[in-house]
C-alpha cells in the first residue's frame, strides 16, 4: 500500500469528530490560500492596470499620428470623422458630436462647479434672515454631485476614445476601398449583433446611479465629520481623514464594535445552519414513501412564508410579549399558566435575564427556524426528487445503512446544488434587519463603557439606531459600520463562494 492509499485509509478509519475537524480545517485552509493568492495578485493587476494606460495612449499616438485630418479634427470634434465622410455617415457622427455636446453643456453649467468645490465640500451653509433662507452651500448634495461627475467624467473619456477608433477605422474603409454602412445598417447591427449592448445600456446606468454612486457616496462619507452638529444645509461636514476609522476601532466604539460583531457572527451561523439542516431533514421526512398526504405536510408549513415578515414576526412579539401585570402578559405565558396551573409564571422572553441576554438571543434563532426551515424544505424537496434511485439500491446492495447513505449520496447532492444559496443566505442572515428589529429592536440593553448598545443587536441594526433612532445621528460612524460590514459580507459571498465544490466541480459532478 502506497503513502497516498496509507493516509487515505487512516483518515477513513479516524472517529467522525475527528473527520469532521480535518474537513473544516482542509476548508479553511484552502480559504487562506485563495486569501493570499487575491494578496498576492495585486501587484501584478496593479502593474496589468498601467500597461494597459500605457497601451490605450500608445494607441491614441499611434490613431493621431497616422490619421487623416478628418480622424486628426475628430479627437476635437467628436464625430467629426464620420459625418465628414458622407451622408452615410451623419448619423453616426452626430450621435458621437451629441454625446460631446451634453457633456461640454453638463460640466459648464453643473458638473465643474460641484467638482471644483468637492475639495472644500462647501464654505457657505443655508442662514435664515429677515427676508427668508439665504441659500447656502450643501455638503451633501456636492459630495453626490461630484462623484456623479467624476463618473460621467470617466464615462466621457471612454466615449471619446472610442470616437477616435470609430474615426480612425472608418479612415480605413475609405482608404481600402469598402462601402461604409448605411444608417438603416447601423440600425440593424445595433438591433442584432450589437444587440446585448443596446439591451444592456439602461440596466448598467441604473445600476451605476441607483447602487455604485450611493455606495462610493457612502464609504467617502465615513472620511467626513458628517454627524448631526455638521448636517446640511443649516451645517457643512468636512473631511477628517481616518479619524472616524480612529472612533470607531479605538477605545470609543472599539470594544462595542467587536461584542456587536462577535454576535453577529453567532447569529448568522446559528440562523443559517439551523434553517438549513431542519429544513433538509423536514424535507427528507416528508419525502419518504411512508409518509402520507405529503402535498398538505408541505401547504402547512409553506403557508409560514406566505404570510409577509411584518406581519409574522409582529405576531411574534406579541405572542411572546411580556408585561409586569401577570394578567396582561402574552398569549405564551398564558399557555403556561394553565399548562403548569401556576398563576405566577411570567417570562420576559425578549427582555433582560438572568442569563446576560442569552434567552433573547436563543428566543430569535428560534423564531428566524421556525420562518425559515420552509424555504430550505422546498429547494430540497426538489433535489431530493431528483437524486438517482440506482444510487440508493447500489448502497443497499453494498450493505451501507441510513447514516452512510446519507453521508454518501443524500448530503452531497443537497450541499453542491445548495451550497452557493447556504453562502448567499449566510450573508444576507449578517444583514438580516426584520428579525431582530421587529422581534426586539435590538433589545435589551446593554451598557458597554457607557453606551447603551442592544444585546441582540446586529452591525446593520446598530448602524440603523446610530443613524435613524438617536436624537443626535452619527452618519460618518454609520458610514464606517456600513462599510465594514459589507466588507465582512463582500468576504464571504465571493471568496467562500469561489472555494466551494459548486464552482470548482462544476463540469465533473454527477
């Protein structure tokens, strides 16, 4: 027996605990070498970035340089070396003139203005007088503005590069002696060959304007003192630098930082793999002949997700709701009253215990089960239908009982259709705000160095009471918050995503 089969076979024969502990760290053993592999890549993408700068004004030159004075006059005139060449041409050549035209009007009269006075983010709030409110200054409208400059900026050197290769292209046509293309033609590829262009075109912008600029908008606000002694418009905020990354990992929000993360992590695996697993075997329960009526087994717990968060989660609360007054406490307790026939049973299920919090905080991994397993039990349901039956009997046949047949056929199907939808929801379980929102806002409170923080409290619901529920909002802080949690989730749904079995054997499955 060779080294490989040797070591293949004590890995085999260890106890599963032990199996398990050399998966997992086999798992995120390889995460780490994805990690450093993107570390490593960066100089090189770096140095890919400027070569290809390099090439792009090594092509400019090389256009300029061999042009005719039509392409010369285009790299001024947008268009100008398509509409010069013919009627054929016009149309084409004004389409490239207009965009120059709208760019030349939008930096004159808006555009440079808000872009020469990001720098300062205004010197001039809005002041009330006698005659009414002077106009002043807007930080925040600048700080959009010139980012969407800076955007359409970008957009435009793209457009006029493209112009000079259209220009220059089109010189060669004409030189080599082909017929340029008539706008009925141009009409024609932009409806078929160029068709994904054409389609695609208001999808990118929307995203551009309604998800990029919000986001870079954002991050540059946790570079400001943006907080409610410096909102616009009575208010300007100016930039700080790392100052607020200072506040909020230092000694002021440090160690609420980490308590509000380290439970967020908690939360999001518990609420994960909860729903995933009790889903998985609800689904599997439901799925073996034995079992009968399963179309209504599955309507009674699918109707749990039919009915809307809000209104779910709301009952909820209030079925578990606590008041001091033992005969006006929620339905649960009541339950309980009569169950155990003592009239003094009154729990506080979301609020503070003698356990530091920790019923509050089993209370909605519970409750996030009980309205997510549905969704896990139909996406399962699915694959379960679909696996093989021969692979089942050629396990009965090999004498392999239950538990190896699920380890060996059942799980591995389940985990490489549903391991990317187990990343995405892990993530969105990270922001998960209806929850804890709707079931405790956050609650109860805890005092750390002292700030009043929730004990159920997620990064993105401390974000949302820094930022909408105090009388005093802190948006740059919210800002740094945002950012790192969408970087702790930006990790996981594309580095974890990419070392997953979904993407790596996506060809070899079967």
């Amino acid at each position: 027996m060779d080294n490989a089969n040797i070591e293949s076979w004590k890995q085999y024969n260890r106890p599963w605990y032990l199996r398990f502990i050399y998966a997992v760290g086999n798992y995120f053993k390889g995460v780490g070498i994805m990690l450093w592999g993107v570390i490593k890549s960066i100089p090189f993408k770096i140095w890919a970035l400027i070569l290809a700068i390099g090439n792009c004004c090594k092509g400019l030159w090389f256009r300029f340089k061999n042009g005719d004075w039509r392409t010369k006059i285009s790299y001024l005139i947008m268009g100008f070396g398509c509409f010069s060449r013919g009627k054929n041409q016009i149309l084409k050549g004004v389409l490239w003139f207009a965009v120059e035209a709208v760019f030349i009007l939008y930096m004159l009269f808006f555009g440079a203005s808000n872009l020469w006075m990001m720098g300062s983010l205004g010197d001039v709030p809005d002041v009330e007088a006698e005659i009414g409110i002077i106009l002043g200054d807007n930080s925040l409208k600048i700080l959009l503005f010139s980012v969407l400059t800076i955007f359409i900026i970008i957009f435009f050197v793209y457009m006029w590069i493209k112009n000079t290769k259209v220009a220059f292209d089109t010189q060669k046509r004409v030189e080599a002696g082909k017929a340029l293309s008539t706008p009925k033609q141009q009409l024609s590829y932009a409806l078929n060959d160029g068709y994904h262009v054409t389609v695609l075109a208001l999808p990118i912008i929307g995203i551009l304007v309604i998800t990029i600029l919000p986001l870079v908008c954002n991050i540059l606000i946790a570079f400001t003192n943006y907080d409610d002694w410096h909102r616009p418009p009575t208010a300007l905020f100016k930039w700080v630098g790392f100052e607020t990354f200072g506040t909020v990992f230092g000694k002021a929000y440090g160690s609420i930082l980490w308590s509000v993360l380290g439970w967020t992590l908690i939360w999001a695996v518990f609420a994960t793999f909860t729903n995933f697993f009790f889903g998985m075997f609800l689904a599997m329960m439901i799925n073996k002949k034995s079992i009968k009526l399963k179309a209504v087994w599955r309507i009674a717990f699918v109707t749990v997700i039919a009915v809307p968060d809000f209104v779910s989660l709301m009952l909820m609360s209030q079925f578990f709701s606590y008041s001091s007054n033992v005969t006006m406490t929620g339905a649960f307790n009541m339950i309980l009253k009569k169950m155990f026939n003592n009239p003094q049973i009154n729990i506080n299920w979301f609020g503070e215990t003698a356990y530091d919090g920790l019923l509050p905080r089993a209370m909605v991994i519970i409750i996030n089960m009980w309205r997510g397993m549905p969704f896990t039990m139909l996406a399962t349901s699915g694959i379960l239908m679909n696996i093989p039956e021969e692979l089942y009997e050629s396990s009965r046949i090999d004498g392999a009982g239950p538990v190896r047949r699920f380890i060996s056929i059942t799980f591995p199907y389940i985990m490489f259709v549903m391991g990317p939808q187990l990343i995405t929801t892990f993530t969105g379980n990270i922001n998960n705000f209806n929850v804890i929102y709707l079931l405790t806002g956050g609650g109860p409170d805890n005092n750390i160095n002292g700030t009043i923080i929730g004990k159920t409290d997620l990064l993105v619901t401390w974000l949302y009471s820094l930022t909408l529920e105090t009388q005093h909002p802190e948006y740059n802080i919210g800002s740094v918050i945002g950012l790192f949690t969408f970087l702790i989730s930006s990790f996981f749904a594309l580095i974890v995503f990419n070392s997953s079995k979904s993407v790596k054997q996506e060809d070899t499955f079967q």
